[in-house]
C-alpha cells in the first residue's frame, strides 16, 4: 500500500489521540477525525489516574510525554482507609523524587491530559479534523472508507475505532458488547481546591460513612481539586441524591465547609462490564481500542490505562500490516486476540472489585465487618479493605 494513504483514527479522547501519536512513531500518515468542535468543554474530571507503566508507555512512543503528564498532575502520597469512621488503613509514601525518573501515577483531569496528548499530536504531524462526525466506515480487503456527516470521504489503509461507548466504527463492523451491567449508580462531585488554602494530598476510602448514612465514599485528590465518589443505596434515586441542590446539602457532612462556587462538576456512572465481541472486522482493516472495545467500571483506573495499551498495540499491527501487507491479516487478528484476553482479565477483576464494594450476600458483609474490627491487630486484613476495591492488583499488570 502507497506510503500517502493514511490510517483513521476516529474519536480525539486520551486513547485516539495516543493511537495518532503511535502511528506515528511508526512514520504512518494519521488522519484523526473527531466529531466534537475544537472549543469543547470537558464536564468532570473524568479519567484522572495515569499508571505509572502509562506514563512510562507515553514517554517510550514520544520522547517527554509521560514527564510532561507526570508535571502536570499530582501523586497524592498518604492513602487511608475507614470503616463506620474508624481508622483500619493508613500509610504515607515520601514524596516522589523526579530525578529517579518518573512517577508511579500521577492524577490530573482527563481534559489536561488531552490537553497535552493533542499538543504532542500537533508536534507529530498529526492531521486532526474537527467536526467531522463517521457516519459510516466500509471495508474491503485492501483497505477502508470512512463517511463523515459532511458528505466527504475519507480513505485509508486501517482504521482506529477510538469514538467511545457508543461508538460507530464499532456498530459499522456489526460487533456488539456483551457483558453486564450492575444495581446501582454512584454520584461523582468535582470539588476545585480552596483559594489560598495548601491543597490535600490523601486518598481517602470510606466503608459506611457515618455521615453519608452508611454510604460507601471515596476521596480522590487530582490537579487543582479532588473528586467525592459516593456509592449509592437500594433506595436512592440518582435524579435526587445527583441533584444540585442535594449535593450542596449532603458535600459539607463529608468534607466540611464548601463554597458551592467551588462544585465544578456532578456526574453518575454505574457499573458496567461490556466486551465487543470482536476487536476488529473480517477484513481486518478496523481495530476497536479503549471504551469502542471495552467499558469497565473506574475502580482500578483500568478504562483509559488499558486503553493505551489498545492503541499502542493497534499501531504495532497496522505498522507491520502495511510494511508486509500479506501478514495484515495474521497481524491484526493476533492483536484483537490478545487485547480481548486483555480485557477479560480486566473485567474480570473488575467483577471482583464490585463484588467487595457491593456484597452479594450477608455472609459478604459480616467478613467485610470482621475485618475491619480484626484490622487494628491484624494488619493485612486492613491492607486487604485498602486494596480490594482495586480489584486483585496483579490484573493491571496486563491493563
């Protein structure tokens, strides 16, 4: 295939811009559609925790990246864990010296890191088209054309599905996600940091929040601010526990005193395990990466971090698909079989993560109970309320 004919990347999130950057890494020409306007706003914080192996991924594919990122954000080094208000887990981490190389996270709102991926984009060479919404992605066996709403054509020799839960690309190759998804929703507060006042740096779990009526909170500093995740019960209603009006009365019971200026953002997720049924399409010219391939729930940050590891994987398979076109095939296929298995490990501990923040069964919560009363003498079972809803920490290691 003619070195000019580019690959698409469609969506301009944290997981398509990082495709673009890695196909270029490669020298392959990227046209990066994206149907928002280059003005948007980002509502919430988002995807906030970059794993130290992405930061240390970015840096490896454009030279600086993953410091830049790491500058940015914050690494919040004291974690504590309570139950009904009582201590069961704190530890202090000393603060990260930068000479030793990068961080092991680093916590920053996803509209920054965009931010700075677009901007590493712009160095790259990479070809970014706003406003340009797919409507429409075709393949053929030596290559793809892409419809935007415009009414133009795009051709190319792969694309990168990289537009999002609801992703076209993904419903144009006839796949579909399966998976589960969850009772209950949580509400997520964006808090921006005091004027004048030293920002916190302590991510704080709560089991049942005396002052969130036994509610499950969690405490999450980032850039600038912090995120308030509160769990909600059987019986709430995300239109009222979400509302504004409702967030300004419960907010101040769990963090004190707060200007309501200072609430930038209220959001609902819910759990949800979905997995595309294929990560690419018989032709094998579509690649489907981050949430177009996969939505995991954010406990254990592993949407957009296994994210990057799609697109960096993706542009591996087209790179070699391109150089020796009769191994496309091969190529590709190995790469949406490894990043499936990827992201049933994901899911899988993922599961196990709601399983403990949300018990199934009596037994479930009495050993939670146990625990936290056990863990003042026998501290790993504090390390285990800690660490538990991460889901089982050896999964991240495939992100």
């Amino acid at each position: 295939m003619a070195d000019e004919v580019p690959v698409i990347v469609v969506g301009a999130g944290p997981v398509g811009l990082f495709a673009a950057l890695a196909l270029r890494a490669h020298h392959v020409p990227v046209v990066l559609l994206e149907a928002d306007p280059a003005e948007r706003h980002r509502t919430g914080s988002r995807a906030l925790y970059v794993h130290g192996k992405s930061l240390t991924l970015l840096e490896s594919t454009s030279e600086g990246l993953g410091a830049e990122l790491a500058s940015e954000g914050v690494l919040w080094n004291v974690r504590r864990t309570l139950f009904r208000g009582k201590e069961v887990y704190a530890r202090e981490f000393p603060p990260h010296d930068p000479t030793r190389g990068l961080p092991p996270f680093t916590s920053l709102r996803q509209s920054e890191t965009e931010r700075i991926l677009l901007n590493a984009c712009a160095r790259a060479g990479v070809d970014v088209r706003w406003n340009h919404p797919v409507t429409e992605v075709v393949t053929h066996p030596g290559g793809v054309t892409v419809a935007t709403a415009d009414g133009a054509t795009w051709s190319g020799s792969h694309v990168v599905g990289a537009d999002g839960a609801r992703s076209t690309v993904r419903k144009c190759t006839g796949t579909a996600l399966d998976g589960s998804a969850a009772d209950g929703f949580h509400v997520v507060v964006d808090v921006a940091d005091e004027p004048g006042v030293a920002p916190s740096l302590e991510r704080i779990m709560h089991y049942e929040h005396p002052a969130a009526d036994g509610r499950g909170v969690l405490v999450v500093p980032y850039a600038k601010g912090f995120q308030v995740d509160v769990q909600s019960r059987d019986s709430d209603s995300a239109d009222v526990l979400a509302s504004p009006e409702e967030v300004r009365r419960w907010l101040p019971e769990l963090i004190g005193p707060t200007a309501p200026e200072r609430i930038t953002a209220i959001s609902v997720y819910r759990f949800l395990q979905l997995i595309a049924d294929d990560f690419t399409d018989p032709h094998h010219r579509i690649l489907l990466v981050g949430e177009a391939a996969h939505l995991f729930p954010p406990f254990g940050a592993r949407g957009m971090n296994s994210g990057f590891v799609d697109a960096h994987a993706a542009a591996e398979a087209i790179a070699t698909g391109r150089l020796f076109p009769t191994a496309n095939a091969e190529t590709v296929t190995a790469f949406a079989a490894s990043r499936r298995e990827a992201a049933e490990v994901n899911s899988a501990a993922a599961g196990a993560a709601l399983r403990h923040l949300r018990p199934p069964s009596t037994a479930a919560r009495l050993r939670r109970r146990a625990a936290a009363s056990l863990a003042p003498v026998v501290p790993r079972l504090g390390e285990w309320l800690e660490h538990a809803p991460y889901g089982p920490r050896a999964a991240l290691a495939r992100h």
